[in-house]
C-alpha cells in the first residue's frame, strides 16, 4: 500500500523532470526563425511590426520623429543581441557656405526655420500585399504627412511621405522612399539636407551607444552586423540628381545627413534601405545552457523527492 501511495508523485514528478530536459534539448532556431511573413499595426502609437525570417522591424511615428529599430532575430541570445535605431529628425535648408556640397553644421548658413519631424503627424495607408500562389512574398505600406503641430511655418504646400517596403527576395532588409515636394524654397541656389540619426542600444543598457564600428564605402554605412544605404540617385520629376551624405560623430550616437540639391516645383523620391548583414555571430553556448538548466532542475527534483521520501519513511532512532 505504501508503494502504491508513493508510486503516483514519483512519476508525476519523474515526468515533470524529464519534460524539462526535452524541451531543454530542443534546437531554438525551430521556436525563433518566423515561416513567411507577420506583420501588424498599432494604431494607438502608429506603430507598424513586421517580422521576417532574418529581419525584425519596428516603424513607429506616433508623437515622435520616424523611428526604425530593428534587429536580427537569428541572434537568439537577447542578452547580447544589438538593437539599431534609425531616427528621421529634421528637413534643413542652408546655403553651402564652403561650397563642398555638403551640409556643415556650424560653417554652412541655414536659411529658414528647421523643420522638426517631431511636429509632423502622419497617416498610416494601411497594408498592400503581392502574393504568389497564396504566399505572400511582399508587404507595402506608407506613412504620409497628415498636419503640421506646435509654433512656427505651417508648410501649407508641404508633401512628405515614407513608403515602405519588404519581399522575400531580399528578407533582411527594409526598403523604404522617401518622398518630398511642395518646400518653401528662399533661393534656388540652397540645398535641403534630411537629417537621420544612428543609434545602437546594448542589452541590459537603456541608453543609446555611440556606433564605433561602422563604416563607409559605395553609399553603404555598415556598423556592427547592420547597415543603411542609399542610391548615389534620387529621382527629381521625370529626371535624376546626386545626393551626397555626410555625418558627425557624438558621444551617444552618430549624426547623418542626406544632402539633395535644390529640386523646385518637383517631386524628388530617394529610396534608402536599412537591413541585417549577418556579420554578427550568434553564440553557441545556448543549448547548452539550457542543458545545463534543465539538468539542475532535474537535479533539484531528485532531491525533494528523497526529502518527501524520507518525512513519508522516517528511519526508526538508533539504539547506540
């Protein structure tokens, strides 16, 4: 009768342990790596999801600037995975003072108030899919400048919107335009430099870190297993321009500007992307953690079994 009364949480407790090891063995990427596409928007914060199997994306414009953060979701470590912010702040128009085609802060003269992406509201278009037998193999959307808030021009003429993009073609990256018309130009001769700013977040650290490792080459700024490149091109009306680009560097973040000549009346598009490069290497001690995990519970299940065990069959006193 005793075995019988013990029988019953012993193996319930025995299944619980090795459950625990099972799923402790099992290889994460099946739980992490997304099939196909997930995508969602959050209407209060206007704010847009998008997972891929080699991308996750975050589009928020709601009561801030244009905000991308993303990352890699094969890194499945969240303790040292890097998340990368790419922030729209302003639309600057200056005259090139040192005539090198670039925007200078403090040396070129900016000749009208900043526009703060911060006032802009945004619309949200909802989401356009292409699909191929039933699988959806890209998802469009657009945010588009709504009204204008706070003190200061109200840009009556003003069009600005960002057009997104994602297709399995190319999953680790976001394509998005950038789509101007309608500025206020003082002078023909002035430039507008679009402001964006580089931010990398470390786990465990709720601070913005200054990017030290990025680099430069062919219109691609890499930095730390991501990058943000832009074609050397915009399209102006049924013609095209130059940009060029420049940056400065700060304690907590690094400050890019793309610079387009002065377009007029037309409509300029620029198509940058932000994306995931895969130079950054998950560890490969997860598993065995995990392991490790569940071998400790298994571990501390054998011990308060022989507790219990024990307290049920106290041993009768010795009699020395």
């Amino acid at each position: 009768m005793k075995m019988s009364l013990l029988s019953r949480p012993t193996l319930a407790i025995a299944a619980i342990a090795l459950s625990l090891l099972m799923i402790s063995s099992l290889p994460l990427a099946s739980a992490t790596v997304a099939q196909g596409f997930q995508y969602q928007y959050n209407a209060m914060n206007k704010q847009v999801t998008l997972t891929t199997p080699a991308l996750d994306v975050r589009v928020t414009t709601g009561g801030n600037v244009p905000h991308f953060m993303f990352w890699d979701p094969t890194y499945t470590d969240i303790t040292t995975r890097l998340v990368y912010h790419v922030q729209f702040y302003q639309l600057i128009e200056f005259n090139d003072t040192n005539e090198d085609g670039l925007y200078t802060n403090g040396t070129d003269q900016v000749v009208a108030p900043i526009l703060g992406l911060a006032r802009v509201e945004w619309d949200f278009s909802g989401f356009v899919t292409e699909e191929d037998d039933g699988a959806v193999t890209a998802v469009h959307f657009n945010f588009t400048l709504a009204d204008i808030q706070g003190p200061g021009p109200l840009y009556p003429d003003l069009f600005l919107q960002l057009r997104c993009h994602i297709n399995t073609t190319n999953d680790n990256e976001l394509k998005f335009d950038i789509v101007i018309s309608g500025w206020p130009w003082t002078s023909t001769e002035t430039y507008l430099a679009l402001r964006w700013d580089l931010m990398i977040q470390t786990p465990g650290v709720h601070t913005y870190q200054h990017a030290y490792r990025y680099q430069y080459e062919n219109h691609n700024y890499s930095f730390d297993g991501a990058y943000f490149a832009y074609q050397n091109q915009v399209q102006v009306g049924n013609d095209t321009a130059p940009v060029a680009s420049c940056y400065e560097d700060r304690i907590d973040k690094t400050i890019f500007y793309l610079v387009y000549s002065n377009f007029g009346d037309e409509v300029l598009v620029h198509d940058p992307v932000v994306g995931i490069d895969g130079s950054v290497v998950p560890p490969n001690n997860i598993i065995p953690l995990l392991i490790v995990i569940g071998a400790g519970a298994l571990a501390c299940v054998v011990i308060a079994l022989a507790i219990w065990t024990r307290r049920r069959n106290p041993q009768p006193a010795s009699s020395n």
